[in-house]
C-alpha cells in the first residue's frame, strides 16, 4: 500500500492495513525532516511525501522528498513510520 500527500500539516490516517495507526507524517517527525535541510545549509518550502510498505512483514517507511521554497530540490529523507527514525538521507 501506498498513501500520498503534498503538505506538511496532515493528519488523515491509512486505513485497512498495518498502517492504520500512523498518521500521515506526524509533527514530531517533521522536525526530523526540518533538521535535515537545515543540515543541508538550505531552507524547506514544501515537501511530498509517500507512506509505503512493503510486504505485510515489514515496516512502513516514509519517503519524504524535499523542495527550497522556489522547488529546487534538496534531497529525499527516509524515516521509519513507526519511530520517526531517520533510516537514509540523500
């Protein structure tokens, strides 16, 4: 299954699967991805995000693609939905 959205402030759940518990990247998560491009020397101004899992074993990971506010592109952070551990950043 996959869930995707384009804004930072969601709070609609995955239903019918594993993922129904997590919110659709929670705020204590963002700071994770705040960090990131601030770690980058640069200033996020929008994200897209994708909720995936896959196989019913595994973990559900976010995939958050980073954009400056005038869409260039930062970098692609990977956190993990049930922690909010960052598993890769690129």
């Amino acid at each position: 299954m996959i869930v995707s959205c384009c804004a930072l402030g969601s709070s609609a759940q995955a239903q019918g699967t594993a993922l129904d518990a997590v919110q659709i990247l929670p705020a204590a998560y963002r700071e994770g991805v705040l960090k990131y491009a601030s770690e980058t020397g640069r200033k996020l101004g929008s994200v897209s995000y994708a909720l995936q899992q896959k196989g019913a074993a595994s973990a559900p990971l976010w995939s958050v693609w980073c954009y400056v506010p005038t869409g260039g592109y930062i970098g692609l952070v990977t956190l993990m939905a049930t922690s909010g551990d960052i598993v890769s950043a690129e």
